[in-house]
C-alpha cells in the first residue's frame, strides 16, 4: 500500500460528491486532499470521468506543483491549488467547480451580498469575487497566477481564508477551502445555495436590503464564536 493511500481515498471519495450534488457537468471541477507532513497532496486526474475514478487514479503532487506519484496527468487546476497549500497553511482540502449559480455569479464579476442568515451561518462578508486576472499574469503561468490572484483578492481586503472558505475568480468559476476535503466540498455547495438565493432574491426584490449587522453577528457567533452553541 502507498503510504499516499489515506489522502487518495479521501481525494476520490470526495471529488464522488462533485456529481452527487449536482455540483459539476462532465468532469468540470476536482478536489484535492493535503498531507502536510509529507508536503503534498492528492487531486483528480485530468479530464477522468468521474465514474471512471478510483483511489489509485488520484494523482500524488508536491506544493511546487511537481507530480511526485502517478501514472495520469494531474487536474489543468493543479497548480492553483498547490500555491493556496503552500500560503495558506491551515487548509487540508480544495475545491474547484463550475456550478451554474456561482460560476454566473463570477462570469457577471460581482461579490454575492450577503442577503439572509444562511450565508451568515458560513461567513459575515460578502463572498468575494477576484478582479480578472490581467494580462500579464494571463501571458504568464496561468493556473499558477490563478492561485495568487485569489490570494491577493483576500489580501487586498483584508478576509481571512480560515472564517471565509470560498471565492467567485472573476468571468472563471468558484474555489473553496476547509480542513479537509469534505468540508471543502461541503462548502462547495453551500455557496451554490447561496449564490442561488441570492440571485432569486435580486429577481423578487431587485432593492433587498443586506442583513443587518446585529443579525450577522448572531448567526455567526451560534456557530463559531467562544460561545458556539449551535451542534452537539
């Protein structure tokens, strides 16, 4: 057994998901599972069909991008997950789809405001959406650039990838995060519920307010504040 096994079975269990909740078409999307102990992750071989996948299909590659274990090409998104484990120490799995809501949401280039507590339950700021890449990092090592044009979007707003585990790359498609590969899936589909209600809600009420603070924090703090109290 490869001592890769662990996070090529938690990689392809979950990329599963991707299908089963309707998240992809094709094979429009991947996730990948990190191991930092060993400094590298497992991610979905390329252009695989998802009912074609298994374990041992899942492609093993180093935070430089570098394919260190397997026989298929990893993901086109490889290297852009590899410059987000390497900055962003504290995530243990990524996402990577092209879901109908969100994607739309990053093709029209705008945040998605936070309009009701189902959005604040995941994070109080509006979910960002990168400013397209510029031409110089287009010319350059695209999906390389693609991983520091999200990086630099969090900065430049000052967000914390650890209470904000998902972004809109403008015209591309979302990425999220957790700490670990199910959790970054699980976000995953929180925001294509939340990029869904958020576009119904502008087509009923083209002036919906944003909810207000008091709300947000409340909502917020149920679920991650020192007094959390939402769960068992």
């Amino acid at each position: 057994m490869s001592k890769y096994s662990h996070i090529q079975e938690e990689a392809y269990k979950a990329n599963l998901e991707l299908p089963q909740l309707g998240l992809v078409l094709f094979t429009f999307g991947n996730v990948s599972a990190v191991d930092r102990s060993l400094g590298v992750f497992a991610i979905k071989p390329s252009g695989v069909p998802y009912e074609d996948l298994s374990p041992d299909k899942m492609v093993i590659v180093d935070f430089d991008g570098h394919t260190v274990e397997g026989s298929y090409r990893p993901s086109s998104d490889t290297k852009t997950h590899a410059v987000l484990y390497k900055h962003w120490e504290k995530i243990g799995g990524i996402v990577h789809t092209h879901s109908t809501y969100a994607t739309a949401w990053a093709q029209s280039q705008r945040d998605i405001p936070i309009y009701g507590t189902t959005h604040a339950d995941y994070t109080i700021a509006d979910i960002p959406c990168a400013a397209p890449m510029n031409d110089e990092m287009i010319r350059g090592n695209y999906e390389h650039e693609t991983g520091f044009q999200i990086i630099n979007c969090f900065n430049d707003r000052r967000l914390s990838y650890e209470e904000v585990e998902m972004i809109l790359v403008g015209n591309h498609a979302p990425f999220t995060w957790g700490k670990n590969a199910h959790k970054a899936v699980h976000n995953s589909a929180v925001l294509e519920f939340i990029a869904k209600t958020a576009l119904l809600t502008e087509q009923i009420n083209s002036r919906a307010p944003k909810l207000k603070e008091s709300i947000k924090r409340k909502h917020w703090e149920r679920k991650h504040g020192p007094d959390s109290y939402y769960g068992q």
